[in-house]
C-alpha cells in the first residue's frame, strides 16, 4: 500500500497530524524556558513542513519507497521536542510510537527496520552527544526498553496488517471464481486471475490437454504471452508435464537450479519460481494451473495454497461446466443424427449471408439435395443402414466443401446448402462432383437457385425446392439450376 500517494491519504494523515500539532502545543505551554526558543521554532517549522510535505508532495510520481521519508523524518522532530521540553524527563518519548507505528501499517519489513534504527538513535544519540544532567546515564536502560517494545509492538501489528490484507485478497479471489462460475463467458481467465490474486504472484495460466494429447495454454491473466507452444505430457520431463502425469503439486523455489522448468515456454521466461497445481475432478485429470513468480520464494504460504486447491476445484467445474454449456449450444444447433446443422441454424445462416450478399454484390447459391428412392433402401436393408447412408452422405459432402460453406438437414432425407460467393455456374460444377460421392451406390437429385437482391430465405429455398423438382422429373441423379429471367 502507499498510504501517501493511495486515495485516503488525508485520512491516514490525521492521527500523526493531530499527535504532532498537539506535542508541538504542550511545548509552548508554561513553564518554557526562553532560552528553548530557537529549539521550539524548529520543532514547529519542522512539524509544518512535514505535514505540508506530505500533502503537497507529487508522491504518485515517485518511488513507492519515498514515502517512508516522511515518517521518518518525524524522529528529528521528536528529538528537538524532547530537548526543549527538558530532555529526557520532558514525558515525550512516547512519541517515538508514532512514526514506528505508521510503519508497522504501511511500510515494508525493510523500512519497519528503519524506524526502529531511527527510534534508537532518538534515545541513545543524546545520551552520547548531550548526556548529563538533561539525559543522565542511567536513561539508556529506558532507552533498550522503548527500542524492543518498538520492535515488538511493530513487528506483531505488522503480522496482523499482512494478514488483514491477505484476508482481503483471499475474499477478492472468491469473488473473483463466484464471479467466473456465474459469468456467461469462459470463466478459465476469471479463476487464473483469482489464482494471481490470493498467491500475489506475476501471472497465472491454465494449461489443458488438446485434441492430439498435448498440453497447451488455453488461458491466463493479461499480457501473458501464452503462445502456440505443446508440452507433450508423456516424454517430457517438465513440471508442467509431470503435474499433469502425476496429480501432484509441485513447487520450484528456483527455476534457475531446476532443469523440471519448461523454459522453452514462452510465459516461463524470467520467473523465478513456479507452482505447478494439478486441476482434477471426480479422479479425472482435466488441467495443470500455472502461477509464476519473478521473485524467488523458499515456500509458497500454507493459506495460499488452500485457496489455489480451491481455485483448482472451481477451475476443474468451471471446465465441466463450460463444456458442457459448448456441448448443449451444439446441440442445439446441430441435426443429433448426421451432424449438420439444423433449420435454426440453416435459418441464422441464411439471414447473414443473404445480408452479406446484398452488402458485398456477391453471389450466393442454394442447393437443395433429396436422396433418390430412399423409402425403398429403408425397407431393403432397415432404418439404421438408412441412418447410416445419411451420415456418412453428410461427412462426404463435407470433404468438398469449402471454409464458409453451410450444409443443413432440411428434413427426412433433404439437405439444403449454402454457397457464398458462388454463381449459378460454379455452384453447378460443386453439385456435379457431389452426384459422384454419394455412397452405399445410391444416388440424389439436387437444386439450385442463385439469390436475387429481394429473395427472402423461403423465397431462395421455393425456387431451388421448384429446380429438384425438375431434376426428380428428368430422372434423378442429376443438378437443375432454376434460371431466373433477367431483370427488365
């Protein structure tokens, strides 16, 4: 946190303010001295310029570490306090609390240390320099005491700061995986993001296994650069690969004097340490969690590692679930029985192309292809050579196709299809070498019909339904393209 530079600062400020102002004003209350002048004026132009310091200063411009000057140079102020109000018997060394405090809160373990070093040469400086009779010898017993209570009041209010804060980021991480598991999108970035948050490491990323067997990253937290890189899980001696052989945790301290490291690994580069955190559910292997540090840590916190097993079962639901959500999405688009798309999907299809069409100027044609005499091969050889012979008629027609090319059960034995950028001549030579591929020996008849700048998906489907029509009645087994009339 930088309590100087973050928005609250003038809240955080107020307490050292008013503790300040108010040491400042006991000061000048008799009995003062007239002599200690000079003393009191530096005490409150210090004060004051401390204070204004620490509203004025661009402190967002500066190091984070800057901001530890401005507790620290209150131990001056607190020493000329101290020697004006009659040194050590003034009944201001409790002051010292206030600057120790304010970096067992905010600072660092290196600046809490600072302050502690500033607190003893508050007590011990005028000891040595000034001594008796405003700082008799025997204060340095009081000295050592003020020191340890600092350090062992700032170092225990430190522990509880930190474990606020990690308590805090522990609760932001679960509403980071409540947030992914109720997001409609992937969830996989939300719960690396999560897995980033409770670890405080650099970057997280997912690793899953692809269709080949190889593992690949499939998310991450930003500007990680996943790249195309395949660990293969089955020969490499990775971590990575053996996190996902295994199902066992692995964490590497330093990535540099471990060899398991997959360096080769584009989001690898640089970290110093890694924890490799398998994703299972239900036994099944389902994903290896990544998260990197770039600073070496001899051991990750036991908390945090509770919450990345949680992130990892959250990930591993999040994945059946998000598969599961693809898979219904599928189905809803797709024929169950050959695997082409359905009329919903036929009917999105056609709306955007036909938008398309009109934009661009391109041509778009239609097919509709009916399988000749089918009736009579169902009763031949039965349903499920039937269903057979659709299938494997769809896979076939799909060989041929191109990227961007939509084939459709239209019903029974009728697939319709749709050829972007495709004339009535061209689409006619596509139709003649599909007549060669239907399998089983079998034969179909097919339609075709190019869209007119005012045709309407039913209107483009009657005129290519009228050209089967014709094909049916020339003898089957053969493409008849429905000629429009040229325009007047």
């Amino acid at each position: 946190m930088r309590p100087l530079s973050d928005p609250g600062a003038l809240g955080r400020l107020a307490p050292f303010a008013g503790v300040a102002i108010s040491a400042v004003v006991l000061v000048l209350l008799p009995p003062t001295s007239l002599s200690n002048w000079p003393m009191l004026v530096a005490g409150g132009v210090l004060t004051a310029i401390l204070i204004t310091a620490a509203l004025r200063v661009p402190w967002v411009r500066l190091p984070a570490w800057c901001e530890a000057s401005f507790p620290l140079s209150s131990f001056p102020v607190i020493a000329l306090l101290r020697d004006t109000g009659g040194g050590a018997s003034s009944g201001y060394a409790p002051l010292v609390m206030l600057p120790l405090l304010w970096m067992a809160m905010y600072g660092s373990r290196t600046q809490l240390r600072l302050a502690i070093v500033g607190t003893a040469a508050t007590f011990l400086a005028p000891l040595i320099f000034v001594g008796p009779p405003l700082y008799p010898i025997g204060e340095w017993r009081g000295a050592v005491l003020w020191v340890v209570i600092g350090l062992l009041s700032g170092s225990a209010i430190q522990k509880l700061v930190d474990q606020s804060r990690q308590r805090t980021a522990d609760l932001a991480a679960l509403g980071a995986v409540t947030r992914a598991l109720t997001a409609g999108a992937d969830p996989r970035p939300e719960l690396c993001a999560a897995a980033q948050v409770v670890t405080g490491a650099a970057f997280a990323v997912l690793v899953e296994p692809h269709a080949d067997g190889t593992l690949v990253a499939t998310a991450s937290t930003d500007g990680v650069d996943r790249g195309s890189t395949r660990i293969d899980p089955q020969d490499e001696t990775s971590a990575t690969a053996e996190a996902w052989r295994t199902g066992t945790r692995t964490y590497i301290a330093d990535t540099a004097a471990n060899p398991r490291t997959a360096t080769r690994t584009s989001w690898l580069a640089g970290v110093r340490a890694v924890l490799f955190q398998p994703v299972t559910r239900g036994g099944r292997r389902m994903a290896v969690l990544v998260v990197g540090f770039y600073e070496s840590i001899p051991r990750t916190p036991e908390h945090a590692l509770d919450i990345v097993e949680l992130v990892a079962a959250e990930i591993g639901a999040a994945i059946d679930r998000a598969d599961l959500v693809a898979l219904f999405a599928t189905q809803a688009r797709t024929d169950p029985l050959t695997g082409a798309a359905n009329r919903r999907s036929w009917d999105e299809e056609m709306d955007r192309e036909l938008a398309r069409a009109r934009r661009t100027g391109d041509p778009l044609t239609v097919a509709l292809i009916d399988m000749d005499h089918f009736k009579d091969y169902n009763d031949t050889h039965g349903h499920d050579a039937g269903d057979v012979l659709l299938r494997d008629l769809v896979t076939a027609i799909r060989a041929e196709l191109r990227t961007g090319d939509v084939i459709a059960r239209w019903g029974g034995e009728e697939f319709t299809l749709a050829l972007p950028g495709c004339d009535l001549e061209q689409a006619q030579t596509i139709a003649s070498r599909l007549l060669c591929l239907v399998p089983s020996g079998q034969t179909v008849s097919i339609g075709l019909a190019q869209a007119r700048t005012q045709d309407t998906p039913r209107v483009l489907i009657e005129r290519a339904d009228r050209a089967l029509y014709a094909a049916k009645d020339g003898g089957r087994n053969q493409v008849k393209a429905f000629q429009t009339p040229p325009p007047p």
